[in-house]
C-alpha cells in the first residue's frame, strides 16, 4: 500500500541550498505532494537558467555564506534539503575539508542552525563517500545532536533500487525531535567521545534499512522485492537512446514522452513493468508533470552533462525522503 497522499500529510516548505538543476526539487515532489519548495539558492547561474527553465522559478543567486538569520527565517521553511559542493571530500582531491573555501555554505548552515527561532524539522543532505570521514560530518552530526535531532545516515548506490547505475552516495536524514531531553550536556560529551568511533557501523549500506521493515507496519510497502534487482531496465530501447537522456534517465528524472527514443515511450513493453522497481515504473508511467527536465537552447552539451554530473538520482532521494525522513 503506498503511503496515502491526502489531507493528513504535513505540509512540507523546503528551502533548496545548492540546488544545481534541482534533483532535491524534483525529488520531493517525487515524494510529497503536499508541499511546496519555495526558496532555492545556488551561485551558478547556468544551472539556474535550467531550474527557472523546469520551475518557473528563480533561484536565487546569492552565496550561501552571506545569508544571515533573517534572509533564511523568512520563509518560514520546516525543511531543508542540501547538496553542497562535493570536491572538499573528494577522494581525487586535496582532502581540505571544511577548510576548503568551497565547503563554507555547509559550515555557515551548520553555524546558522541554532540561531534560528524556528529551526527546520526536515533536513536533508547528499554527498559523495568520503563524506561520513570528514570533519564537516562531524560538525554537522554534532550541531545536530546537540539541537536534538534524530539522525540516519546511509551510503546507498542507485544499484540497491534496481536502477542500472552504480553510483555510491552518502545521504543524511535528520528530524527534529519533539521531546526534549534535560541531560543533553552529558550526552554531548558520550557522542563526542563515542559517536565517531563507532560511525561506521551507524552508517546503514542496505536498503530496506533493518529496522524499517516490521511486518505489522503498513509503510514497509515503502519496499518492495524489485530493489537489489540489478536489471537493466529497457535494454533495448536504451541502446538506441542519446547518451544525454540515457545520463538523465539513470538519474532518474521526469522526462518528456514526446521523443520517440524516449523510454517512457516503450514502457508498455512487459518486460520494462517486470523489470522496473514499481514505485518508479508508476512515477515515470503516471507522470503528467509539468517540471520535466528540459535544458533552454543556450545551455550547451558540454553544460548539460556537467550540471547532470554534478547532479543525483531523483528516485532513490525520494524513496529516502518518502520512506525515511517523512515517514511517521
Ligand atoms: C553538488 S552540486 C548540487 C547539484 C544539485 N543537487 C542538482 O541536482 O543539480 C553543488 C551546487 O552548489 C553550488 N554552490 C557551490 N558553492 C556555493 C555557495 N557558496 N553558495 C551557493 N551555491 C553554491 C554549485 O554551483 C552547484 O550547483
């Protein structure tokens, strides 16, 4: 049973930081159709160009470390969803961590969080692996536990969900939680001295995470037997397809069935419904949207593939978004 999408769901107001072309955007939409993303902030005019493109919307271009309380506050968000820049973390890189300029966004979030009168109840992040070693994790995971947050992290690939595309990410779901806990000083100095050492065995690396699926508990239809597959799913059709939406279509994002290579074309061949993971074979069957992906004319090839590039898949965010981060 999917997770009844009506009146009871909380209205949901996300703030996008480092949207790029919008992958959290589609994403939650993906996931949760009460809500709404209504600010949205990256430097990289380009990308915008493709995010106003699909979302009618601006965002705006403003460097993240120059927000102050109220340029966010305002908003009144209850959600945050974040893909900050991945070089600082980067295997192939200089290792500089939070010492990078580039990962300045992430820390001034990490130190604004607190000062806000109405901190948000949803946050979620991506990054690359690597990540869960870095200091800025663990600046964050503190900021987040000291603010009582209830987190779960994860490295998943898109493999796990029976998508053809191994791409290993580290995912990060906090939700503020409702009970306040008075001794939350002591604990402070137990996850300083504990939490990191454990950390890799607190990182989940399956999918379905253990504990989410009782049997007594309708959401576990969040999953279904498909994931783990490893199918190709439309082989044949994606052999024929441009190497462009090939890339976008492992990423998962809503395309627009008006090309005749176009997979969502061929969806009424059987094997595509067997092979696909149910949920995603509905969302991209079913989809009317009108926030495919497209690019403007100017947005050159070589634009196209980097902003995807640097972009995430859409399907396994909003699993996690829908089966994790809002699941009550
Ligand atoms: C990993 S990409 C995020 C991609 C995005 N999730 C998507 O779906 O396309 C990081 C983005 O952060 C933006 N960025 C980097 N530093 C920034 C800063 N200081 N302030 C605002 N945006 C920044 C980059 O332009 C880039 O688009």
């Amino acid at each position: 049973m999917e997770i009844s999408k009506n009146s009871t769901q909380t209205f949901i107001r996300c703030i996008e930081f480092f949207s790029g072309i919008g992958g959290l955007h589609y994403a939650f939409k993906q996931a949760w159709s009460n809500g709404e993303v209504i600010a949205s902030f990256d430097i990289n005019i380009v990308a915008n160009s493709v995010y106003k493109h699909n979302f009618g919307k601006n965002p705006i271009t403003k460097c993240i470390e120059s927000l102050n309380v109220d340029d966010i506050e305002k908003y009144e968000a209850n959600c945050w969803l974040l893909s900050p820049p991945c070089q600082p973390y980067t295997r192939g890189g200089k290792g500089l961590d939070d010492q990078d300029q580039r990962a300045k966004g992430l820390m001034h979030l990490i130190e604004i969080l607190p000062k806000l009168s109405n901190p948000p109840e949803y946050i979620f992040l991506e990054n690359v692996l690597n990540f869960e070693k870095s200091r800025s994790r663990e600046k964050l995971i503190i900021q987040l536990y000291r603010m009582n947050y209830e987190i779960h992290e994860c490295l998943l690939t898109p493999l796990q969900f029976g998508i053809p595309n191994d791409r290993l990410r580290y995912y990060l779901m906090a939700r503020k939680k409702t009970i306040i806990y008075e001794n939350i000083g002591e604990n402070i100095e137990n996850l300083e001295e504990n939490y990191f050492k454990r950390s890799n065995t607190n990182i989940h690396r399956s999918w379905p995470f253990e504990y989410i699926v009782r049997p007594i508990d309708q959401r576990s239809s969040c999953f279904t037997k498909s994931y783990g597959s490893h199918h190709i799913f439309g082989s044949g059709s994606l052999i024929q397809t441009k190497k462009l939406e090939v890339f976008a279509r492992l990423h998962t994002f809503p395309l627009k069935p008006n090309n005749s290579d176009n997979f969502m074309n061929n969806l009424n061949n059987i094997q595509d419904q067997i092979l696909l993971p149910p949920r995603l074979y509905d969302s991209i069957k079913n989809s009317s949207s009108t926030n495919y992906l497209e690019f403007p004319d100017d947005v050159s090839i070589i634009q196209k593939h980097r902003l995807l590039g640097n972009s995430l898949n859409v399907f396994v965010v909003a699993e996690l978004l829908r089966c994790v981060l809002f699941n009550y």
